[in-house]
C-alpha cells in the first residue's frame, strides 16, 4: 500500500514518445511529415507492409467517462460524407506513395464504428482495398458498441477479412451502467458475442474499466465473472483516467467522492487480474490479458508485441496511417495529428490538402529513448549497449531507477534492465525514469491521469 501512495502520479501511457504534450512543434513542417512518411513507407512497404487506423468519431450518446474524441449525434446524414472524406484522404496518401501500399494492419476506431451502416462500413473498405494489396496474414479490427452491433455489420466486415472484434463492456454493474451513461444489459453483450462467433470472428476483445464510479470489489467481481460465462479471447482491464480539467462536463457528472480511491482503486485491478489468472489469462503488457491460443499472448512470448497509437498490436509496422479526425500517424521518425473538428477535417481533405495540424520530428535522442520506452511496456525489459549510456537522457533516467530498484519494481544490470513481477503495475512509472522532455519541462498543471 505505501509503494501505491508513493507512485500514483500522473503518468502517461506511453502510448508515443515523445507524449503528445511534449510534441516540438516548431520543428514539425507538412514537407517534413510527408518526407519522413514517405521514406519509413520505401523502406518497410515490401518487408511489413502498413497499418492503417480509422477514426471514426460518432456516437449516438455522450458515455461520461470517455476520453476518447468523439462527435455526439443522431444524425446519421453524416455518414455518407465522412466517409467519402476518408477515401479522399487515403487517396492523398495514395498519390504519394506513387506505389501500391501492402496493408498489414487495419484497425477502426472511435467514437462508435458501429454508428455507421453496414453499408457504409463496406463502401469504406472496399474503397481502401481498391488501390492496395490486402497481406494475407493481415489483421483487420473494428470496435464495436454491443447496442448497436447487428448481425449485419459483423458479417459485412468478416466478408472483407475482418477476425478481431473488440466490444465495449467497461461494467455489467446497473449503478455504475447508469451514472456513467451506458446501459447495456448482459443479455445484449451475450448475443452480440455468440453471433460473432457463429460467423467466424477468432478473436473477441472486451473492454473493462475499473476505478469507474460507484464500483466496489464486490461489485467488479459480479462483472468478471459474468464476462467468464462469455469467455472473451482477450480482456483489456484499463484504469479510469478522470481528467475532467480536459473532457469536461461528461466526466463532472460525479465527482471524486465517486470513484474508488488509491488502495481501493488498486484492490479492484488486483482482484480482477487474479479472477483472469484463475480463468486461464495471461498478463501482456500493460492492462491487457489473453488467453493462450490468441494472437496477442504469441506475440507477446515471441517477443514481437508492438505498441503505438492502437495501443497493443500483434504485428510490428514502423508505418501507421491515420485517417479522420483527430487521427494520428506515425512514420517512427516522426508523429502527425489530423484536424480534431469534423467540419474543419472535411473541409481540408475535400480541399486536397492534408489535415495533419500537428506533429513532431523525433531527433537522435528521442530515437533511442523512444526504442527503450517501447521495450519495456512491451516486453517488460530493455538491453543496453556502450553507446546508449554516452547519451545524457539514458544516464539521467538510469539514476532516476535507483529509487525504483530499492523498492524492487526493477532489477538493473550493465546491460540491462527487467521489470520484477512486484513493479509490473508500475510499469508507467518506470517509463516515466526516461522521459526526458518531461524532467526537463514538468508539467505546471495535470497533464495525464494517475498511474495506478
């Protein structure tokens, strides 16, 4: 309990380095994300092919606890014209490639998928398809909202090639179901998984929440274990990040008298990451759980689990395409952020102009601190060599771990560093030792949610 009080800080998730908020952007230009793009794309299309991520950013209604970017309406007369956005935008992506991109890797994400017609949906793929080669060993993924994912969207995308399919469950709890605004009742969650399944999906993903509102280990026990009578794949069990200072008046709806606190909130990851164990999961990663014939535990023993904007991915691609609002790509040299505001990104994409607003150039050092970060959230471990240690970032984060190696969440040798079980939930804290742009510029306000 004192390691928890002592380490829950705010942290980021590494989901980058450098974080977005530390993004140089005086340094970012459209010349030099397209040339660093196009550069990562002749170096790795023939060898690993792309990835590519779609936002698609509607929802029908606000779920409070979200901190994703989302656009609430029922207007589903928006479909059409996003999507012919997106195709607009991946055509000028298209044109500078000048060459046939190989796709690895598709993921849609939201907002709610699912939000869009099968229709649509389809319109969309095809229209990627048409000037790219599908890999066959490719891995094509999509969200979905259990109310509104129909037999029909699941067999449209299945046709396409889709086999992973990830669900939004967060709490089967009414109480907490009510005050976070997401009411779907097991039996929807139930029917939408088995239809999944009778189609042809081969791997289920649920989302799990705890440290949400009103939950209680009692109650997040009653959760997990109806989420075993439906035995998903994968489980990702994230920590609520209660940021109201930057997603407003969804997450002010309760207040911190609501939520679970630092031991309790713990408890709650505990209890839940030892019902997964009990049932056969195994911890990957940071938050995640699989049971051992998915994708996700192969490549974390196999030592190839990747991370980046789609969080853990089973497949390594140095590039990855962001297509819509608020999108980010990543060419491994640099990052680029689409145009947050749907209007706003239409109007750039249907103009032929690239929306990307935002972005960073990693320098050398950024490089090497980057490769390090993503070692350790993704296989709880990183090697050294004589050069790493002569960059000053790698010294200074190497003394910032001595505190951490006391408290035994990490073990340091010459030439390499392991997470112990004990420091595994820590792990944010222990990427944080490296995060240079961080120690020298900290934060005069939160920036990110707590680590534990």
């Amino acid at each position: 309990m004192q390691l928890i009080r002592k380490y829950n800080t705010a942290a980021p998730r590494y989901t980058s380095y450098p974080t977005v908020p530390y993004w140089d952007e005086n340094t970012f230009s459209m010349d030099a994300w397209k040339q660093s793009v196009l550069q990562t794309f002749h170096a790795t299309n023939t060898t690993e092919g792309i990835s590519v991520y779609i936002h698609l950013p509607f929802c029908e209604h606000l779920c409070t606890y979200c901190g994703c970017n989302k656009h609430i309406t029922v207007n589903h007369g928006l479909e059409g014209p996003y999507i012919q956005a997106l195709l607009n935008e991946w055509d000028l992506y298209l044109n500078l490639f000048e060459t046939k991109p190989r796709i690895r890797e598709i993921h849609l994400g939201g907002g709610t998928p699912t939000f869009f017609s099968s229709e649509n949906l389809h319109r969309l793929i095809t229209g990627l398809y048409r000037h790219a080669d599908l890999l066959q060993d490719a891995t094509l993924s999509f969200e979905g909202h259990p109310n509104n994912t129909t037999a029909e969207h699941m067999q449209t995308l299945h046709n396409l090639g889709f086999r992973r399919i990830s669900l939004g469950i967060q709490d089967f709890d009414p109480r907490v179901q009510d005050i976070i605004n997401r009411i779907q009742p097991y039996e929807t969650v139930a029917r939408v998984t088995e239809q999944a399944r009778e189609i042809g999906f081969t791997s289920i993903n649920y989302d799990l929440v705890y440290g949400l509102p009103l939950q209680t280990l009692s109650s997040v026990q009653a959760t997990i274990n109806q989420v075993m009578q439906l035995r998903p794949d994968r489980i990702s069990f994230y920590s609520y990040a209660h940021v109201p200072w930057i997603k407003g008046t969804g997450q002010r709806r309760y207040s911190e008298a609501d939520l679970p606190k630092d031991e309790e909130k713990r408890a709650l990851y505990e209890l839940g990451k030892e019902m997964f164990a009990q049932n056969g999961y195994t911890e990957i990663g940071m938050d995640h759980f699989s049971l051992p014939h998915d994708t996700l535990y192969k490549a974390f023993n196999n030592g190839s689990l990747h991370r980046n904007f789609m969080g853990y991915t089973d497949h390594h691609t140095t590039l990855m395409i962001g297509l819509g609002a608020s999108s980010i790509g990543d060419s491994w040299t640099a990052y680029g952020q689409n145009e947050k505001q749907v209007a706003a990104w239409q109007q750039l994409v249907n103009s032929g102009q690239f929306p990307v607003v935002r972005g960073h150039i990693l320098n050398k050092e950024d490089l090497l601190l980057r490769r390090h970060i993503h070692a350790l959230m993704c296989s709880f471990e990183t090697t050294w060599n004589k050069a790493d240690t002569q960059c000053d970032a790698i010294v200074e984060g190497l003394q910032r771990l001595q505190e951490l190696e006391k408290d035994g969440l990490v073990h340091t040798t010459p030439g390499k560093i392991y997470v112990t079980a004990k420091g595994r939930p820590f792990i944010r804290n222990i990427c944080m030792a490296f995060d240079a742009r961080l120690w020298r510029r900290l934060p005069q306000s939160q920036l990110f949610s707590q680590a534990i």
